[in-house]
C-alpha cells in the first residue's frame, strides 16, 4: 500500500499504520520504508483486540510462511530485531468516518497481505458497509470453550496472559459498544496499572471519571494522560487515603451532589513489614477492607439514586488460598506476612461483595468482584520482585487485568448477576480448595468487625 498511497489520497482517504513496538522502532520503521503517512504505537494491543485480530505461534507453521518472507525481503523489508509482541498477527480495515467498516482483512500468519485492489475498491463511494455481528463465530466459540477446559483447571495458564487470550475467544465484541456518557463512575487506586487503565477504558467510553489517588502529583498526572489519550474532558482527580477514616469522610463530603454510578474498589497495598494505619489498623486491612467497606456504605444512598448502580470489587487470585480471617484482622497475635495479609484481606472483599448485594438486593445497585489474573503491573514488580521476575514473560498487560472490571462497570449484560466473582467476564468458583470456606457465622462476622471498627474509630 505503501506504492499506492497516492491512490488512496485521491479517493479522499489516509493510510495509518499502527504497530506494537517502542516508538523509537517505530521511527526508524518509517525511516526505512520512506513511509508518507501516519504511523501509531499501541504496545498494550488494545487496538489488536478490539479489532479482534489474531495471536498464535500455530501461525508458525503454515506452509505459506516462506513465501511471504520471501516477498517481505523483495521488498526491502532489512529489521534484524523484533519489538512489542512477535505473535500478534495484523489486520487491514477500511473504516469511514463516524465508524461505519467497508473493509476488514485479518491476517493468518506473518507477512499474510490483502490485495491492495480490494483496499481500494472498499474506499469507493457507495460501497456498503460491513455488518458486524456481536457474538464470536461458532468455531471460535468452540475453541474457545474446549481450550479454557484445558487451562482452567491449571492456575498458571489460566491466570497469564495466554489464559486470558483463550478466555477472550468467548468475550462478545457489542459488550462494551457502549455510551457512558452521563455516568459517574468513582476508580480508587487510578493512578497506575490495572485502577489506570479501568479509568481510561470508562472515560473512552464517555463516562464522567473520577480517580480517587492517594498521591496528588500521581492522580494529576494520570488525568492528563487520560485526557490526551481519551480526549475526553471528564476526568477529574480527588485525593483520598483509602486506609485513613477521615480522609474518606472528608472525600465524600466534597462530591458534588448526585447520583454515582459506578464505584470500583482497586486501591491497595503490599507493605514488606507489618504498619499501621493512621487510626491504628493493620495497613493491608485498613485499605481494602475497613476503608471501602466505609466509602461503599456512605455513598450507598448516591448510588441508590443510580437506575443502573453498579459496585465493582477487584480481588486477587491470591484470596484462593486464605480462609476468611475475622479473629486477627489486624495481625496482633502473629507474625505478619504481606503475602498472606494481602491475599487474606482480598479473601474479605469477595465476601463483602456478597454481603453487600445481599444488603442492596432489592434496589437499582449491584455488587460483584472479580480478579484480574496475573498482570504486569508497577505494585506487582515493586512487591512481588522475585514473582514478577519469574512471570515477567507470560503477565498480562494491565490493560488485560482490567478489561473484566471494564465490563462489570459497563456492560448492560453485567446488569443480570450481582453478588458474583468473575475472571475474564465469566463467572468462577470462589473457593478451590476446601479447607478455605468460611461458615456463615465468619460472614456475618466480618460485616459486624467492619461496623464494630468504625464506631470505635469515629468514637
């Protein structure tokens, strides 16, 4: 295409080329090719999936493979090295504007092309556009169920990044073909990783966002990227200490008046040594437990006022192997471990998910939680050193931890369970193994230890 670029400009359209590599590569790619038109980065893939092109080494053995490497040399094409990720296949589309699709090629294997005269006749006036239908085709569906039958019962291959491309096989392209616009939608922790990019997602989908930071300069940061990103004005940052009481109140009593519509439990912490909160409480417990547990109950009358309330709590695969801890939350009887408070106090939120759509069963909100399996994220690499060191090549990018969040917010469909635990927009077990169910009497106490610590707090 690059040959008949003229021929595209002449028709009234423009060629952009998007890639998955630094934009360094990227820049030297043009370079190479004397490239005239408009050349993007996406390293996160989000454009690879929405356009629902294809990744697979399977690709590697087609008999075709030779061939189009051999005509990728012919013409010119010298790259000695490889950047963003080597299995994720391309795709060409013709796309008009306002969003109408005349054309749509996906590749099968590397170097795999459209005739150019298709791409050209796809840009002539009065070609019809392409009717895109929600659901996967049935094979993908097939594949899609025969292969999470596979990995599922294993948590490495379900948990990375090749469990959620498995997964993604089933996911239904209309689900998140939604306005937002209107909506407030309230992410804790939207600085960086997985919190960030549920933000993003929300605000290009037109939501009103706003992102609860511990840190100012952080939070302010992340907004005007989500901006520039996005083009959405509708970001804002609150400041807010998820593990001190009173910097919640205060947080609530400087939103504006009106309903909220989403509110996203993300933030949290790892600490290495046992610290206490500014009211006294364990660090872990007091941000994922005590302190949403709170934001939830005094926003509960706003996001009542919602038609379509929704209360999303982001979990860890981690709580899969903690028992509901309700007789030494605050780890005062022993020794403390980061890993298991964390993975102990994520345990905590699954159940308060359920007990808190028990409490708004009935009314327009909501609750469920879910897990983002195994990301790459900034807390995964400074609290988990020598685990992401291991898992470094098979994480999932945070944009893929946060795509099941996206969709619990968003999602009309999502509307249908509450009270539930998702991975990768299905429903899942909450207990694999059998010594960690907790009686009901645990349950019950955990709502009574958070009701008990805010009084005590607040008196």
């Amino acid at each position: 295409m690059r040959d008949r670029i003229d021929e595209i400009h002449a028709r009234g359209a423009e060629l952009v080329i998007i890639g998955n590599g630094a934009p360094n590569f990227a820049a030297a790619f043009r370079e190479d090719f004397e490239l005239a038109c408009p050349l993007l980065v996406d390293p996160e893939l989000r454009a690879y999936r929405a356009a629902g092109l294809r990744r697979g080494r399977v690709e590697l053995l087609s008999p075709r493979l030779p061939r189009n490497a051999l005509r990728a040399l012919r013409s010119g094409s010298r790259q000695a090295g490889v950047q963003g990720d080597p299995w994720q296949l391309g795709g060409v589309f013709v796309i008009r504007p306002g969003g109408e699709l005349t054309y749509r090629y996906v590749s099968r294997e590397a170097g795999d092309h459209p005739p150019v005269e298709e791409v050209l006749a796809a840009l002539e006036e009065g070609v019809e556009p392409i009717q895109e239908t929600s659901a996967p085709p049935r094979a993908q569906r097939w594949l899609g169920r025969a292969l999470s039958r596979i990995v599922d019962p294993f948590i490495v291959s379900s948990f990375d990044r090749t469990g959620f491309r498995i997964h993604s096989l089933n996911f239904q392209t209309e689900d998140l073909d939604v306005d937002l616009a209107g909506r407030r939608c309230l992410v804790t922790g939207a600085n960086s990783g997985i919190g960030y990019e549920t933000a993003l997602a929300l605000a290009d989908l037109g939501a009103d966002v706003l992102l609860l930071c511990r840190n100012r300069e952080r939070g302010e940061e992340a907004v005007q990227r989500i901006r520039q990103q996005t083009g959405s004005s509708r970001v804002f940052l609150e400041p807010v200490d998820m593990s001190d009481l009173a910097s919640i109140r205060a947080l609530v009593a400087r939103l504006p008046e009106g309903p909220v519509d989403v509110l996203i439990h993300n933030a949290g912490v790892l600490p290495d040594e046992r610290a206490e909160s500014v009211d006294g409480l364990e660090l872990t417990f007091a941000t994922h437990v005590v302190g949403p547990f709170l934001l939830t109950r005094l926003l509960r009358d706003r996001l009542e006022k919602s038609s379509d309330g929704r209360v999303i709590w982001v979990s860890s695969g981690g709580m899969y192997t903690r028992r509901l801890n309700v007789q030494d939350p605050n780890w005062k009887r022993r020794e403390f471990d980061g890993v298991l408070a964390y993975a102990e106090t994520k345990r905590a939120q699954v159940v308060l998910a359920e007990l808190w759509a028990e409490e708004l069963r009935g009314s327009s909100v909501v609750v469920n939680a879910m897990h983002p399996g195994w990301a790459d994220t900034p807390s995964v690499e400074s609290s988990l050193p020598r685990f992401h060191r291991i898992t470094r090549n098979i994480l999932r990018t945070p944009a893929e931890g946060a795509d099941t969040v996206v969709w619990l917010a968003a999602c009309p469909r999502a509307r249908a369970w509450t009270g539930r635990f998702f991975l990768d927009r299905k429903e899942r077990r909450t207990h694999l193994l059998p010594f960690t169910k907790e009686s009901e009497a645990d349950r019950r106490a955990l709502w009574r230890l958070c009701e008990r610590t805010l009084a005590k707090v607040s008196g």
